[in-house]
C-alpha cells in the first residue's frame, strides 16, 4: 500500500517560505524545516505568481500575535509575582510603610504597577510624597533615580524630550529644562546623531520612476506609502549590507534584510518579499512605493515584482538629492547612533542578531518617536483608533 501524500495547510506554506529566506540556498533550508526540496521551490514559485494567497494566511499572524499576546502576559505575571514577594512583610502595615516600600523600590518596578497590585491609588502616593519633610529634596532624588533608569535602560539613546515623556507616562510631571539639568549633574550624556554619508549607487542603465512622494512624509493610514533604503554595515568578516522597508503611518520597520552582497534579490526583493509578508496588502488598498535611484531598485528583479502587482505604484528620489528619501535615511542615523557604531561586530551573523533585537524588541516596540509626538507606536496606533 503507498503512503497517503502529507498536505500542508496555507499557513504552514507561507511560514516555510518566510523562513527559506534567512537560508543561502533551497536545500538547505529543506533539509532544516523537514520538508521535500521540491515542493518549496513550487510554493515558493507559486508564491512569486501570486498563486499562494497572502490573504488566506491571516491564521498564522493571528497566532504570532496570540503567542506575542502570551509572553506579555506572563512577563506581567512574573513582575507581579517579584513585586508580592518584596512587599509580602508590608501587607498589614500603615499605609505610610507601604508609601516608603513604593519609594525604595521604584528603581526596580513601575510605580503604577506597584499600586495597583497592593491597591494604592498613585495620586495618593504622590501627595505623600510631596508632603515629606524634605519633600523638595526628596522629590528631587527621586525624580533623578528615575531619570537615571530611564537613561540606562535605553542605553543613553533617550535624550531630556523622551526621557519627560517616559517619566509622565508614569504619572510623573517633569519639565525637560530639568530632567536636562539632572542628566548634566549626573554625566548622563545622550548619544549624538551621525552626520549623512551619500551611499547610493546609481545607473543611467536602468530607467527612473516619478517621484510621486515629493518629500510628502505623511500617512493617513497603514500600507499607504512605504520607503525603503540600503545601507553598508562594517564588520571583521567584510560589508554586511542593510535594506529596510518602513511605513509612513507610523515609522515602523516592517521589513528587512541583512546580506553579504549588493544583489538585488538578497536586498531590495528580500526586504520588500517580507514586508508584504508582515503588512499584507488588503484589495482596496493602494500603495506608494518610494526609494531613491539605486540599481537594486531600479533593475528588472525589483520592477517586475512590483508590477506583478496593480496596487503598487512606484516612486523614486530625483537624482542625488538625499532629503527626498529622509525618512529611510534618518532611521539609518539613528540606527548607526544608537546601536552600530557602538560595537565592533566579528561577523555579519552577530550584526544580524544585534540588528533584529534593535528593531524588534526597541525601535517597533518601545521607543519613542519624535515624529510620532514622542510617542511609542504603540501609543500612536492607540490614539489613531480612537481620534
């Protein structure tokens, strides 16, 4: 009797072929996923002719966001279980015992966190605390420890700006005048912005597309324009070169690459194949799709692929001016500010590894943008459903 044919479900397909992508060739990441070489080449051909639908693989990003959904949770779960075990001994006692748990312990944990878990309203708290003595002091030592974590944990990316937003999403009112004077006081020295290289290699070979965005940087919604750039990473191993892809609604990176070559298929397809993997495109929608004039955008891998698809419009910068594609170019600054010149990487895989855990765990995720209001994009998307 022959073995019946193993299917695959829709959602099974399209994360074998999202994953095929970090792999240097189809066999290898064949041989790693367990599945037969062939048959991911026919996905990935289908996928390529629009044949394998990107709508029909929604299961698969609901369940990301589900298991996302889930370690956040039990992150919560952890930090209200460290927070029941300092203050277990302060259960029955006054009320003020309880305030001075809260102060001696705001290095460690959230303010609000603390007074919810034990019941405390945080205005309260902070009545108490400007009633003190020496409640000017205090206040001021107080304000400076949070300063100082605020500071560490960004790893001195945030500057006064950011560092008062962050303090008033914890309830707490701090003028950027002095969060400046306290960061002075305490050598907390933000790191300062890279002045821009010119790193684009264009060809009069390949025809140019119209500028379409005209320095226009605004979004009124998701998938309306994306941007997208390329730029050189040093290591001891050689070039590893960056290519990003980020939405104008709000700033986020929602693909990239990291390659050892300027090809175009390594680059500009391997970036743009998974930002629409992560931001599909829905029927109604249109897009602007906006780079300056480099080759990896301009040869025929990159055109056909965009005019596969009638939603996609292309844009391009005019020739040799930097501030029509600012907003790729001004991620790139910060990325090399605050991360890259900051280490010296052996090889492109520990770049690749620094890299992802920047853009995912910090720049898509936590810190603020001053493009957003100093908002983290969290906060914007919130304020967008809302308004």
């Amino acid at each position: 009797m022959k073995n019946a044919r193993k299917k695959y479900s829709i959602e099974f397909k399209i994360w074998a072929i999202k994953t095929s992508m970090g792999y240097k060739s189809i066999r290898l990441a064949a041989d790693k996923l367990q599945i037969n070489k062939n048959s991911l080449q026919h996905w990935k051909n289908h996928f390529r002719d629009g044949r394998l639908s990107l709508q029909k693989a929604t299961g698969w990003d609901s369940d990301k966001k589900e298991i996302a959904g889930l370690r956040k949770e039990i992150k919560n779960i952890r930090l209200e279980r460290d927070i029941l075990k300092e203050g277990a001994g302060h259960l029955h006692q006054p009320r003020k015992a309880m305030y001075r748990l809260i102060m001696e312990n705001t290095g460690r944990f959230p303010i609000v966190k603390i007074c919810r878990i034990f019941q405390i309203e945080p205005s309260c708290y902070y009545k108490w605390l400007k009633g003190l003595s020496t409640s000017r002091s205090e206040r001021r030592i107080f304000i400076a420890s949070e300063i100082s974590r605020i500071y560490h944990w960004s790893q001195g990316r945030y500057g006064s700006p950011k560092i008062s937003k962050e303090l008033a999403a914890l309830g707490i009112t701090v003028c950027p005048s002095l969060v400046r004077k306290i960061m002075a006081e305490q050598k907390l020295r933000w790191i300062t912005k890279l002045k821009f290289k010119r790193t684009t290699l264009s060809s009069s070979k390949y025809p140019a597309a119209e500028n379409l965005l005209n320095q226009d940087f605004k979004a009124a919604r998701q998938n309306q324009v994306w941007v997208s750039d390329i730029t050189y990473i040093r290591t001891v191993e050689g070039w590893a070169y960056l290519t990003t892809v980020i939405d104008l609604f709000d700033r986020k990176v929602i693909g990239w690459s990291l390659s050892k070559t300027l090809k175009s298929m390594d680059t500009s397809v391997a970036a743009f194949r998974k930002a629409l993997l992560n931001h599909p495109l829905l029927p109604y929608q249109k897009l602007k799709f906006h780079s300056d004039r480099g080759i990896q955008y301009a040869c025929k891998n990159f055109t056909y692929l965009l005019s596969k698809n009638k939603q996609i419009l292309q844009s391009m910068s005019r020739k040799g001016n930097c501030y029509d594609n600012a907003v790729a170019e001004s991620f790139f600054k910060t990325l090399k500010t605050e991360l890259v010149c900051r280490y010296k990487y052996k090889n492109r895989k520990q770049a690749g590894k620094s890299i992802h855990d920047y853009i995912e765990n910090f720049y898509n995720t936590v810190r603020r943008h001053s493009a957003l209001g100093n908002l983290t994009m969290e906060e914007f998307q919130n304020k967008h459903l809302i308004s």
